[in-house]
C-alpha cells in the first residue's frame, strides 16, 4: 500500500474532526438523548465514503447497516454511537460533550467508547481508498447501533433476523486497548452477563428499630443471602453453576501463559488494595473465570447522622458474568433454587436489562492470526491476545447467527475511564488506531 505520512496525517486530523463532531452530540441511550441525530450524523460521514446505509428502527435507538467496497473477502465492523450518561458532571474536568486536548489526551464522552474507535476506523479506511484510487479491495459491511449501553435489546434478535445481509469472513469488534508501552490488546471472546436485584420486603411501612427484637430485618436478609452466593476467593457457590463450563482449549491455555504481568497496571491505575486469587492465576482469572459481583446495597436510611429504623424493604443489585457454554437463563434458575433451598424463598429476583451469552473465538482461526500479524507490524511491539475480555457485550449473535470468528482491538487505555468522569484516549492510540485500520483491510482484501 501507498500511503504516506502527509496522506496519512491529513485523514488523522479530518478523523479528529468528526470525532470532536460526534462528541458534541450527547446521544444518551439511557434517557433516549439525541439518538436519531446521531443516526443521521453517522449516516451522513458513512454516505460520504459510498457506503449504502440502511437505518432500521430499534426499541431504543435505530440500527444501521451500511456495506461499500468489493473483494473476496467480507468483513463486518460492529459499533455503536451511544454513550453513557455524563454524571456525575462536576467531576469533569473540562465540559463533557466538547473533545479537549490536554497532555496528549483528548477528553469526552464517547471519545473512546464508542465513538473514538468507530472514527478511528473510518479515518483508517479512507487512508486506504486514497492510496488505492478511491477502491476498497475487500468488502465491508457495518453495523453500528445506538443501544450498547443499555444492554443491546434489539441486536440479538436483528442480528438472527438479517443474519443473510450481515453474512461475512470476518467480524472486527467494537473495542480494544493499548498498553502505557505501546503494546496493542486484543480479544478474541467476551464474558456473558446477567443483570438482576434481589429484593426482600418484610412490612408495609419502616418501623421503630425497637421492633427488631421480633421483626425480622430485610437488608440481614439480603447480606446473608448475597454472603452464600461466593467464597472468599470469589468462586461462585451456586449448586451445578460451573456444570456448563467449557475447558479452555490448548490455544487459550497457551494465550494466557504468554500475557504479561500479574494485574500490576490495574492496581496502580487505580490504587486497588485487595486483589482476588494468586498473582499467577490473575489472567486466568480474568479470561476463563465466571464471578458473580455486588453491584450495589440499599435499603433503610442511608443519610447523614443516626437514625433509628428498621428498614421495611431492602435490595441488591447483582450482576453475573459467565463463560462459554453457561446460559443467563439456566443462571437464572440456578439463582432461584439456591436461594429456595437456603430459606430465601421470600426474596424476589428481578432481571434486568438484556442478558448476553458468552463468546470466544477459535485463537487458531487465519483471521485472528492476521489481526494479531498486522498489529505486529503496525505497533512494532508484540500483541497481547486475551482468549476473552472480561467484559461483557452482545458478541455471540455474531458468532451464532452470522457465523464468523471476531476479533477485537482498539484505542483504549488502562486510563481511559470508560463510563466515568473524565473519559479520554491518547491522541498517540488515535493516530495508530487509524494506521492499523488501513493495514487490517489491506491485508484481509489481499
């Protein structure tokens, strides 16, 4: 490919552009911000490149698929344009829906995920269409939503819907990341999750805390109940929970070995004091493990100063993060006789937003390998391939329906914070995010 620096440089800067465009626009799926103009932002910069681009109606947001370019190989790019809400706002440093630069950083909501990276790639694909005279040498298709951050509730069943439309050889995820070394992350599957509360209620109103020598407390209730569900080293106790486990293929086992560290830049990133396991299983852990996490406690009186009440109604939120083959809706079953058979039959369990099934991706697939290849070249630096993120997204009606292996790697950072205050890239992660988008299609169109 003919690509030079000046070229390469003015796509960056164009991409950046946009990207500071697309940031301005506060496309908030939970509260339905700014959704159909984000739509038609993202359509207009897709129709610029000659992309047919079809908008469908979803529960929350409309789903775009656009498809240009011609070859002997199809790959389909997953996206999404939503964000998540912006607050607490007075812990942003600089106004959250205007991209700032400081320090070699840019600063915004949707600037990493997802907006940075799906900008990232478009810049990266009109790099190769000037070096090649306006032709792409491959197919590309993209399907880009606008509800990932409420759970994807209209994906899986559009995918399955126009699986025949999406068909492809390949499907390059919406995210990834880079090391503070230059070192790019890739992923290769993506934890399921469950999202649910259990709540518990024990009267129609608070009552006096001298009450609780004969009225029972729902928030003891719910600490004992939430205190069967893991040991101390995190493995979840639910009976016939890690019956549907898949074993870690050879390729996984020998992926892992070969990642770096023992979860030292998590703990210095964010000053964590307790970490969970040995040092040594911490990949492990985190790519093959299933965990079930407290997400929040409430109940009774949570202000300032004492005051004396036995609470009426207590919850928790919880959310399950499962591997391949387990199934949210057997977890959810299993939840349900675990805490029958320990006398919580009293405790309601709600299920939250759409649940994922877990995915992986076969490791020794020519896809992944020329994923992990051309990032080789593009960073200079050896890859780090994770069999699975421990994160959690609606990868496996891809994988299910569409039927190809995917990929993922991005622009993030280990200090990006993704979903809070102050979320940020690298301007150095952009511009090489760009380089490798043009390597990745140039070398899967060759």
């Amino acid at each position: 490919m003919t690509l030079t620096t000046p070229d390469l440089q003015a796509q960056i800067e164009r991409g950046l552009r946009d990207l500071a465009d697309l940031v301005a626009l506060p496309s908030v799926s939970a509260q339905g911000r700014h959704l159909p103009e984000t739509a038609a932002a993202v359509t207009a910069l897709l129709e610029a490149e000659g992309f047919r681009v079809q908008a469908y109606p979803g529960q929350v947001a409309p789903v775009l698929v656009a498809e240009a370019g011609e070859g002997p190989f199809t790959l389909l790019i997953y996206n999404h344009y939503d964000v998540q809400p912006e607050d607490p706002t007075e812990l942003w440093d600089t106004p959250p829906f205007t991209l700032t630069e400081r320090d070699g950083r840019l600063y915004g909501r949707g600037a990493s995920d997802d907006k940075g990276e799906l900008i990232s790639r478009l810049a990266g694909l009109r790099a190769l269409k000037a070096a090649r005279g306006g032709q792409l040498p491959l197919k590309v298709k993209w399907l880009i939503e606008g509800e990932e951050e409420v759970g994807s509730p209209s994906l899986e069943a559009f995918v399955a819907e126009h699986a025949a439309e999406l068909k492809a050889d390949g499907v390059w995820w919406e995210f990834g990341s880079v090391t503070p070394e230059g070192r790019p992350v890739l992923y290769a599957g993506l934890k399921g999750i469950v999202c649910l509360e259990l709540r518990c209620r024990v009267a129609a109103s608070d009552l006096h805390s001298s009450n609780g020598a004969v009225v029972d407390n729902p928030l003891w209730r719910l600490a004992s109940a939430v205190a069967g569900l893991r040991d101390a080293d995190g493995t979840v106790l639910i009976p016939g929970f890690h019956d549907d486990v898949r074993l870690a293929s050879e390729a996984d086992r020998a992926a892992i070995a070969r990642l770096p560290g023992q979860g030292e830049a998590l703990r210095d990133t964010y000053e964590v004091t307790r970490l969970l396991g040995e040092a040594a299983d911490y990949h492990t852990r985190l790519n093959l493990k299933p965990v079930v996490n407290v997400n929040g406690f409430h109940g009774g009186y949570e202000g300032e100063g004492s005051k004396t009440v036995l609470p009426a109604f207590g919850m928790v939120k919880l959310d399950f993060r499962l591997v391949p083959d387990q199934d949210p809706a057997r977890v959810v079953q299993l939840l349900r006789a675990h805490l029958d058979a320990g006398g919580f039959a009293d405790i309601e369990i709600v299920e939250l937003e759409s649940h994922q099934h877990p995915s992986r991706s076969d490791l020794s697939h020519p896809f992944v390998r020329t994923a992990v290849q051309v990032a080789q070249q593009v960073y200079g630096a050896e890859p780090i391939l994770n069999p699975s993120s421990g994160g959690s997204g609606p990868m496996h009606p891809f994988m299910a329906h569409v039927g190809a292996p995917v990929i993922a790697l991005g622009i993030g950072n280990i200090g990006g914070r993704v979903h809070a205050p102050n979320e940020n890239i690298l301007r150095r992660d952009f511009e090489t995010g760009v380089r490798f988008a043009a390597a990745f299609l140039e070398a899967l169109g060759g």
